[in-house]
C-alpha cells in the first residue's frame, strides 16, 4: 500500500482543483477506493445543524443514495463509530448486532467493513468507510492506514462540513450559503455583494522584468501621485460624514505611501530592471510581514495598510481600475481582498451596508473607519470567493462574523428587524459621552482609552476616555526606518500627551521582540513568546531604554500626567533597575537645565509570577495595569493566534478568573492602584466579573468605550456580585458565559 504521506499529497493537490465541495469528496473516495483495492469507499459527514450523518460521497454505492441515506448517531455501524468514536474493522459486517440495511445504496451486502470516525479539534465531522469481499477484516497496514489519512484529512473536511455547501448542492430548497470571519464593526447589513478590486491579488507576482528603468519609474510616480490625488479626494469627499480624528486616517495612508521604506526599496528595486509593479508588490510584501509578524494585534493590523495602499498603487498601474460607475441608490456589501477607506469614500455613507475583507482584522484601519461610519465589518473571510456571488442579495451579522449568502425573505425580514432596533439602542448612546461610568448602586469605573497611533488620538476623547490607560509606544518605532531619535519620539509623545492633558496619560515602554519584530532589528528565537521580549529587551539595549525614557519626560514638560508603564515584567530586579534609569534621566536633564518631574511608575501584570511577587515589588511602584490579552496566554499556555489551540484561550476560563480576583485583592491590601487594559476590558460579559471584583479602571479601544458604559450605568455592583457568586463553582468557562449572556439577555445586549 502506498505511504500515507504520498496518498495524502497527491489528494491535496486533486481536491484543491476540484470545481466544488462535493467533487472534492469524490475525488477523496475515489482515490482511496481505488488505492486500497476495495470496491466500496464511503464519506459520511454530519450535518452541520442536525445530529444527522448523510451520505455526502461514495465510490461503489448507488449514486442517487448521496445525501438520502441518513443515519442518527448510534444507528447502525456507521452511528455506533460515530458515537463510540472507535474504528469498526469487521469480517463479517452482518453479523454485527448495529448492522442496517440501505436498499437505495443498491449494495451487495459486502461482508468486509471498515469505518474510522473523522475528528478535528475533538469534534465528530463524519465517518470514512470502506467496505470489501474479503471473508476477513481489513489488514492492520490497511487499519493504519485508513487511520491516518482519516486524521489528515479531517481538517479539510471539517471546512467543507461546516460550510453546509454540501448539503445545499444536494438540496436546491436551502441555496444560501454562510460564511464566516472576524468582527471588525459590529451590526446588521443587507445589500448587494459589490466586489473591488478582485483582479489585482497580492497573491499574484505580476511580471517582474521592467519595459525600462525610466518607463517603470515614470509609471510609479504618475500613479503615487493618482493615489494620492484619490486620497485627498476622497477625504474631501467624506469630509462631512466623519469626524476630523477620522479623516486623519487618510493622513496616515499618505504617510504609508510616502515612506521612505516603501519608496526608496521600490525605486531601488525599479533601478535594478524590476518592474514597476512587482517592486511595489515585493517591497509592500515585505513591509507588510515585518508588521503581521508582531505578535501585538494592532501592529499586526499595519501590515493590512501596507497591503491596501500597494493594492491601489498597481491597481492604477494596470490601469484596471473598476469603470463602471455603481447605481447611487442600491444599498451595498463591498467586498475585497482588501478595502481601502478611499475606496470607501467612493460611494455615499448611506448606500454603504457592509464590508466584507478577505484578508485583515478587527484593528485595521478599515475597521475604525467603519466603526466611525457605523458601517458593519467582517474580516479576515479567506474562503469567500467574492466574484462568484457578485450581484447576490447578502445579509450579514458583523457582530458575530457571519455572512450569509441569499437568504430567504423571511430571514432578511426578520434580520431588518434586529438591525432596526440596534440601530435605536446605538442612538441612544450618543448622550453618554460626559455622563459618567456608574452602576445603579454609585459604584464609579474609570473608562481609559488603548492607543499608539497619533490618527488614533481623539477618538478616544469623542468617546469620553477619561484618559490614556495604554499607549502603546511600539507603534511609532514601527514606522520607521530606524530607531526614532529621541527628539522624533519626544515630538509623537508631546501631542498626545497634550492632546490628553490634565488627563492622566500611561505611556508603555518599548514592547517588542520575540514574534513582535521592527523592520530594522530583527531576530529570530526558538520560542519567542518566552524570549527577549519587553523589558527584557529594552533593559539590554539601555541605551534605547534611556532614550524612550528622556523623550517620555521631556514631553511631558509643563504636564502632570505622564505615567510610564513598563510591559513583560517578570522579575523585582527588572522594577528596581528601571527605576534607578528613570532617577538618572530626571537627574541628568536637571543637570541640563531642564525640568523634570518624577513621573509614576507601573508596571503591565502578564507574566504570571508578578501575582505571586507583588508584595515584593510594590514598593518600588505606584500602580499596576493588568495586560489580560498577554496574562491569560501565559497562565493558560495558550497562543490565541494559533489555531489548533486557540479555542482554549478564553479571559473567562475559571483560572484567569481567579488570578484577576487575586491581583485586585492582593493591590487593594497594597493600596496598589489597579487597572486593566486587555481585550478583556471591551468584553461586555467579561465587564460583569470585574465590576463585582471591584475593578473600577479599565483601558479599551476607544469605539467600546460608550457601550461598555452603558452597560456599567445599567447595572448595579451588588447584582454582579451575585453573578460572580454564581460562576465561582463553575466548572468551565463555557458555564461561566452561560451565566453571563443570560444576565446580558435580560439587560437587552
Ligand atoms: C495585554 O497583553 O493584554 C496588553 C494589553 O498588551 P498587548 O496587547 O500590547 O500585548
Ligand atoms: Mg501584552
């Protein structure tokens, strides 16, 4: 029998050219019938909203039985390896006392069974069955063998089993199809499906020897100006619809397309004969990987910028650019590989229903904007072919990442229904922006805002932040092409601490290294999340460390609301020898004649050994920041980014519970203040349990700012802390949230 390895790259590469889901199982059965010399190989999957297992595939059962033959887990042999989740390898099939008889499959009752349970990450996707005339049960090679390909398989078949497409092929009565992503603005959109931008795909290397070295440069200038030309037009264009803050989004795009990392590398590249578009590919492809690469979600969202603007720069090269001029009136779901925000303004707001993004997150620019416009957002939704269902009716529930693909009538009317009354709760919000964070029972919560980006400044003001709980200072390193100098650092950190004053401002220091790489100072480690990451890194690096440090302080000149955060603590040496670096900046610019104030000092609580050394390291600080994103990975030992493991990373996995409860006990006895600044902060069922721990700061993204609120001025801190009671026996987070969402039903979230 061939190795499975062989077996499994060969299907791989047939099954990724079949047409569609149901000739990529064929081909599946097919293959193995023909590979394991038996005239029967079946494909049962389990479909995805009833505990039903249908025959989606067969080579050797009649063909009409496809999508008939049902079985209820526990029926017959095919059921009982279902919910035994055991390999059945049998002599004689009809003997056995689950046995069940299909006459539509036709079968010769074939004697010799063999079916192995098709699992991906511990869910039953179906069962692969292969059956023979043999009067003995299948060889323990033929055993191994059907177990292995069944386990590498399963991964691609869980996508088409939840996909459902292959139950709609079969049944012309449900034709719509879902598909999902990542929220990136949260709410109802029903319109058309309009695609951009679909021929030009970053996947695809244009032709990379130029026509010339000055016809290609000349070819990059005319369309750098032509883009940025669009920007501005489309910033004028919008200029209405969206707050000032916003619109300096568009600044930053400029910024992005006149960066001397993304000129300088193309023009080089163009003068070494490459084409104009493949340098702008090659080199917005690399630019983009040193951003993605970062382990911190918003710089990683950079990278989609870098993408966006290398998308419209070849997009005006292939001089391709979309000409039919869209109907002013249908409402639309743009859909793209990528969606630039002038791509936004090139329609009325209103006409704008949705977005659909092939590739990016929830932190990408086009995100914010959305969120601004209010316009709902879903992410990252890599399996969606969007020109296939251009001009299809489409609804989707950006809050929950769906799409779904002509829906029935009843299903729009009953999703008008839900966004209509979204759209009277989210109206309801605007009044709140100076009223303050306080449960029914005058429990006060300080709302403080995450940023790094300057165009991300005042959106946390509009929103009524009562300040900066982090910024994060790796994102102006970022964007250069070397260590910002101090005096360049010194400039961004003025205006936001300016922007914010007497608002307090917690300025983070430098939190790179391991996967979270700068362009210009990259380094490879075996396993960067316990590496030379934070403080570690920059405590190494003092100089760049004193630097940041003398920037900070400077900037806050004629302020008193700088607080330096310090990110990755995990030792008490790491606090006093920070401490002893802050003493000898403040002396030496006294010493320079400039004045310099003692700022606070906290540091960010991530790595878990800080709950167990915080009465050691208190003294030599004045508050703490939980960094919950980073707290939770590390306890749980769970990277969210990586797929396999990723449903194991929750905030409210009893655990994580525990030690938050823990750290705002243990600073409470410390009279230590203590707020919290990960994703957890934005979460509105997570926001219950900490309300009733007694955290009274949290730091999130600006746009969750007024619904979490809301949600705090909604309840009262003596309920919470009954909710709290509650979960604390509970076994599991699941428990938990279930917990949770009831009480977040009965307040209308
Ligand atoms: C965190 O770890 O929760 C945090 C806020 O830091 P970052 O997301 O920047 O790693
Ligand atoms: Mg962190």
């Amino acid at each position: 029998m061939q190795h499975s390895l062989t077996t499994l790259t060969t299907l791989v590469q047939e099954i990724s050219g079949a047409e569609n889901a149901m000739s990529a199982m064929q081909v599946i059965v097919a293959r193995l019938s023909h590979i394991m010399e038996v005239p029967v190989c079946s494909l049962y999957l389990k479909s995805p909203t009833r505990s039903k297992l249908i025959l989606a595939a067969t080579q050797g059962l009649a063909e009409p039985s496809i999508g008939k033959i049902k079985l209820s887990i526990d029926e017959g042999l095919v059921g009982t390896i279902a919910a035994t989740k055991h390999t059945l390898n049998l002599a004689n099939a009809p003997a056995h006392e689950k046995y069940a008889f299909f006459p539509q499959a036709q079968e010769t009752p074939y004697r010799q069974f063999m079916g192995v349970p098709l699992i991906h990450l511990r869910q039953l996707i179906g069962v692969l069955v292969v059956q023979g005339t043999a009067k003995k049960p299948f060889s323990q090679e033929a055993e191994a063998f059907l177990v292995t390909i069944a386990s590498q398989l399963a991964g691609t078949l869980y996508n088409i089993q939840k996909s459902g497409e292959w139950i709609t092929t079969r049944k012309p009565k449900r034709l719509f199809k879902r598909y999902s992503g990542i929220a990136g603005s949260a709410g109802i959109g029903i319109g058309e499906l309009t695609p951009l931008h679909t021929h030009i795909d970053l996947k695809q290397a244009p032709e990379m020897q130029g026509a010339g070295i000055l016809k290609e440069r000349k070819q990059f200038d005319s369309a750098l100006d032509s883009v940025r030309d669009d920007l501005d037009l489309g910033a004028n264009r919008i200029e209405k619809e969206l707050p000032e803050d916003i619109l300096s989004l568009f600044g930053v795009y400029r910024m992005m397309l006149e960066s001397p990392e993304l000129l300088d590398s193309t023009r080089d590249l163009i003068a070494q004969g490459c084409s104009a578009q493949w340098a702008v590919r090659e080199t917005a492809l690399k630019l983009a990987s040193s951003f993605e690469q970062a382990d911190d979600p918003y710089l990683k969202a950079r990278g989609e910028d870098v993408r966006n603007i290398a998308i419209k720069l070849m997009t005006q090269m292939a001089r391709k650019e979309q000409t039919e001029s869209p109907d002013k009136t249908t409402p639309v779901i743009l859909a793209g590989e990528l969606i630039s925000i002038a791509d936004l303004s090139a329609y009325p707001s209103d006409q704008i229903q949705g977005i659909i993004c092939r590739s990016g997150s929830a932190l990408s620019h086009t995100s914010i904007v959305a969120n601004a416009l209010g316009i709902p957002a879903i992410m990252g939704v890599s399996d969606l072919d969007i020109k296939r269902y251009k001009g299809k009716q489409i609804v989707i529930d950006a809050g929950r990442g769906e799409i779904i693909i002509a829906p029935p009538e009843e299903m729009v009317a009953e999703y008008q229904r839900i966004k209509d009354t979204e759209q009277q709760f989210n109206q309801s919000l605007a009044g709140l922006k100076d009223l303050p964070a306080v449960t029914t029972d005058d429990f006060h919560v300080s709302l403080f805002t995450n940023t790094g980006l300057l165009a991300d400044v005042s959106p946390g003001l509009r929103n009524g932040a009562e300040g900066i709980g982090l910024y994060r200072s790796e994102i102006p390193f970022m964007i250069h092409d070397n260590f910002p100098t101090e005096e360049e650092q010194y400039l961004v950190y003025k205006e936001v601490i300016d922007a914010y004053s007497p608002r307090p401002v917690s300025m983070r220091t430098l939190d790179i290294g391991g996967d979270k790489q700068l362009p210009y100072f990259d380094f490879k480690e075996e396993n960067p999340y316990l590496g030379w990451r934070g403080i570690r890194f920059t405590l190494d690096n003092t100089t760049l460390q004193v630097t940041q440090l003398r920037a900070m302080v400077r900037a806050a000149h004629g302020r008193e609301n700088l607080k330096i955060l310090i990110p990755m603590v995990s030792r008490i040496d790491e606090v006093k020898t920070i401490k002893e670096l802050l003493n000898q900046v403040i002396s030496e610019l006294v010493a320079e004649g400039k004045q310099a104030i003692m700022p606070k000092l906290g540091i960010m609580i991530e790595v878990p050994s800080v709950l167990l050394l915080l009465d050691k390291i208190a003294p030599y600080i004045d508050f703490v920041s939980i960094g919950s994103n980073d707290l939770t990975q590390y306890l749980l030992a769970v990277d969210r980014n990586n797929p396999k493991v990723s449903r194991l990373f929750d905030n409210l996995n009893p655990a994580v519970l525990s030690a938050l409860y823990f750290i705002r006990k243990k600073c409470a006895a410390l009279q230590l203040p203590v707020s919290l600044c990960g994703e957890m902060a934005a979460d509105p069922a997570s926001v219950l349990l900490l309300v009733a721990m007694g955290f009274d700061r949290l730091s999130l993204s600006a746009h969750r700012i007024p619904k979490i609120k809301w949600l705090i001025r909604n309840i009262s801190r003596a309920d919470a802390k009954k909710l709290l009671a509650k979960v604390e026996s509970a076994e599991d987070e699941s428990e938990i949230r279930k917990v949770l969402n009831k009480k977040l039903k009965e307040l209308g979230l």
